[in-house]
C-alpha cells in the first residue's frame, strides 16, 4: 500500500528546518564537490540514496552567503536535464537554483513521491534554499505531480505546470497557498483542460497566470519559461518574500502590455483582452495595474472579444466530438470485446479517416482541432498498450500500439513499442519492420542504439543478421 502521507510530512519538517543544521550533517566535501555553478550537471546523486539522482543548474554567481529560490522539475519520462537545460538562462537572469528528478516518471505515487523526496532533502543538505520560495514545475504526468506535491506539503509558493493541470482526483481546493504558472501548446490535447483549470483558479482566487505557445504537448519553449519565472518574482515580490525592485516590476509590466498589443496587431482581440486582464491581476498592488484594468474593461463590451469565448467553447466541443468514438472503440478493445476484429478494423478507421481530416484542413482554427483531437487519441492508445502490456496481455498490447501508430506514423515512441510487442507477440518480421521505421525516424541515433541493444524483447533477434544491421549506425546520404 503507497504511503501518501510520508511525503508531506517529510517536506513540511524540511522546510521549516534550519538548514545550517542541514549542511552540518551532509557527507564532508560532498556538497563541495558537486556544485558547479554555471554549467548543468546532469547527473547529481543523493548522498544518502544515491540510487536516486537529479539534473542540477546553480547561477554562475551562486554564493552560500544568501539564501536562494528553488524550482524543483519533474519530466513524465524522468528525464531531469530536459527541463534544467530549458530554464537554465531563465535561472541565471533572475537567480533561482535548479534540480530536476533522473527518477521521477509517470506511474505510481510512491516511486514519484520518494523520487521528490530524495531530490528535496539532497539539495537541502547541499544548498542554501530560501523556503519562501520554493516552486515544483512539470509537465504532463509531471504537472500532475508538482500540483500534487504543491498541495500536500505546504511547503511551495507556487507551481509550473506544462500540458496539464492538476489530478483529478486532487482538484484545486478554495484554500490556496500557493501560485499557479500554466502553459500549453495550441495544438496540445490537454489545451481546454488547461484553459478550464484558468477559470476554475480564477474562481478560486488563486494568483494565476496561462501562456498559450504555438506547438503540441511539450515542454514549454525557453522564452515561456522565463516569463513563467519572472511572474514568479512578482508575486513573491507582493506577498512580501522578496524586495520589491520597482525597475524590474516596470519592465515586466512594458513586456505584458508588448503582448497585449501585439495581439491587437495580430487581430486576436479576444486574446489581447484575456491579456490585459491577466495582467491587471498580476501587477494590481505592484502599482500598474489601473491601464491594464482599464483597457480589459472597455475591450469586454466588443463583440469580437465575446465571440472569441464562444469559439473557444465551440473548440471544446468539437475536439471531445472528433474523439468521443474512437475513445469508445479503445475502451471497447479494453473490455476484450467480442468482435474485436470488427472493433479494431473500426477504430483504425476512424483514426486514418481524422488523421487526413488533419493533414487537408485548410482552416487553422479547425487545424488546431482536429490536431489536438488525433494527439488526445495517440496519447490514449499509447496508454492503453502500456496497460495490457504491463498485464501481459501482449496481442491486446500490440494492438493499441499499432493504432496509435496510426495516430502518428512519425512517432519513434510508438514505433519502438510496436516493434517490441511483435517481438514478444512471436512475430520478429513485423518487428524487425517497425525497428526499421524507428530507426529512420529517430533522431537520436545512438539513443536509438543504446534502447535496441537493452531491450529485453529482442533477445531472440540479436543474432540475426537484420538485427545487427540495425545497430549500424545510418549511412551518410550521397
């Protein structure tokens, strides 16, 4: 049974501890060693649990003379340096520490829970935190777990959340304690969750702030971030926890008018209203905030910026259309339906039928739309497959990878599980097939080398003379 409660208890005692006591009974001249400010380590092992490890960025002027702010960052695929290297010059500009989980990945609570845990007593032993400001930031499954932790240990001034928002089974309660950061792409499936999640924190009166950027579900790109850490700033700067540096609040405030404009000029006038009013929040006390209140409240009576709410709502809706049969068809699979053939034929269907909606749309709102719908049911397949597979039921498994490839031909993710459920399914030439896919498609060549020679289903192929081609690395195009 996971131990919910151990974590929460844990980071409340840390951080209200003196953290001079901390430093004391780290391992001698281990602290020392591992800090190199300026450059992302990207492997920081836990002094006391060194199977756990962390990606860490110190400012190049990091000093144990002052106490610093913290953004501790979790990848859905534990992949701690993916987050540390997209914030890293966000962290040098405005003086935050970083330390993003090598362990942490979707899946149980427990794991991830011990996994934040380790990294935020390690960097406490090393590290001297200013525990007013500290923030968890995530993405996807990540996201999750930084609402998550927000929530249980008392502990964050405010989360970072990329492509979600919070669980569904802890939604945000009335009795905030903390800010909320979110971004999203505009092609992300998770888009209306995070747009709900805004009006829900508004309603609740949580210091917030959303970020649209155009792209699928994925990190944020470098300039969100930054901005994300900045926002940071301020609303540590009007709850008291730092000085308030008027040049900084100034500039912060020209860069958000920037945006606002800058849509007007891009005739999204919705856009630039939900702008002005999200920064008449952000900087009301912080003396800026009248112009920015005063625009949003006279673009509320133009019909653009009313029919751009409606049209919102309108995407939603047809999203959850486009996507509502194939979901039934992929449940259906999951209940070992009669006519499975027929379900899967179906659904297959359906995919390939959305897939060229998407690729001949010419309108880029319904673009957007259908894009998001075909990424909510590659996402969908992708788990499903990983749930039969985790239960042994391979066929079940291989059949929700192959339609999630239908989703994304493109995809080395799903192109890799594909290929090793046909490994374990008993069907090596179809494996061998989807390796050579992947292999074309990835990218990262010796990653892709490195996943072929260790994972456990090939075993029966590695002495095949196609297999072994496969480790070659790719030719250089004549």
């Amino acid at each position: 049974m996971a131990r919910p409660t151990l974590l929460p208890i844990a980071l409340l005692t840390m951080a209200v501890c003196d953290q001079s006591t901390a430093q004391q009974n780290a391992p001698p001249g281990r602290s020392q060693r591992d800090l190199q400010p300026g450059i992302v380590v990207p492997k920081v092992s836990c002094a006391t649990q060194p199977e756990q490890s962390y990606a860490l960025y110190l400012p190049a002027h990091y000093t144990r003379e002052k106490r610093w702010p913290i953004v501790y960052a979790f990848d859905p695929a534990a992949r701690g340096n993916i987050p540390v290297e997209l914030i890293k010059d966000a962290a040098e500009r405005y003086g935050y520490l970083l330390a993003g989980s090598n362990n942490s990945h979707n899946g149980a609570w427990e794991p991830e829970a011990d996994a934040a845990q380790a990294m935020f007593q390690d960097t406490h032993a090393r590290l001297t935190i200013d525990n007013n400001r500290v923030y968890f930031a995530g993405f996807s499954g990540g996201a999750r777990l930084a609402s998550s932790l927000a929530q249980r240990c008392n502990c964050a001034a405010g989360v970072l959340l990329n492509g979600a928002g919070f669980s569904p089974s802890s939604p945000p309660g009335a009795d905030a304690t903390f800010s909320v950061f979110a971004a999203v792409g505009t092609f992300d499936f998770n888009y209306s969750e995070v747009l709900d999640l805004d009006a829900k924190l508004a309603a609740l009166r949580y210091s917030h702030s959303l970020r649209r950027f155009d792209g699928p579900h994925q990190w944020a790109p470098a300039n969100v971030l930054d901005e994300a850490l900045a926002w940071f700033r301020l609303i540590s700067m009007k709850e008291g926890h730092e000085e308030r540096d008027v040049a900084f609040i100034k500039a912060q405030a020209a860069e958000a008018e920037k945006r606002a404009k800058n849509l007007e000029l891009a005739a999204d006038p919705y856009g630039s209203w939900k702008e002005y009013r999200q920064a008449a929040a952000t900087f009301d006390g912080l003396g800026e905030a009248p112009a920015f209140r005063e625009r949003a409240v006279a673009m509320e009576k133009e019909k653009a910026v009313r029919d751009g709410a409606k049209r919102e709502q309108q995407d939603s809706e047809e999203q959850s259309r486009l996507s509502a049969s194939i979901s039934a068809g992929l449940a259906a699979l999951r209940q070992d339906a009669r006519n499975r053939a027929d379900t899967r034929s179906d659904v297959q269907r359906q995919i390939l039928e959305l897939r060229r909606r998407a690729e001949h749309q010419k309108s880029p709102q319904k673009l957007r739309v259908a894009r998001r719908a075909l990424a909510g049911i590659f996402v969908e397949a992708m788990e499903t497959g990983q749930e039969r597979l985790d239960a042994k039921d391979i066929s079940d498994a291989r059949i929700c990878f192959e339609l999630a490839a239908n989703a994304d031909p493109d995809s080395v993710w799903a192109l890799r599980q594909v290929a090793a459920a046909r490994a374990l399914d008993g069907d090596p030439q179809g494996a061998l097939e989807a390796l050579r896919r992947a292999k074309e498609t990835s990218k990262d060549p010796s990653a892709f080398s490195a996943w072929l020679t260790d994972e456990p289903a090939f075993a029966k192929l590695r002495e095949t003379p196609e297999f072994r081609a496969l480790l070659a690395p790719p030719s250089d195009p004549q």
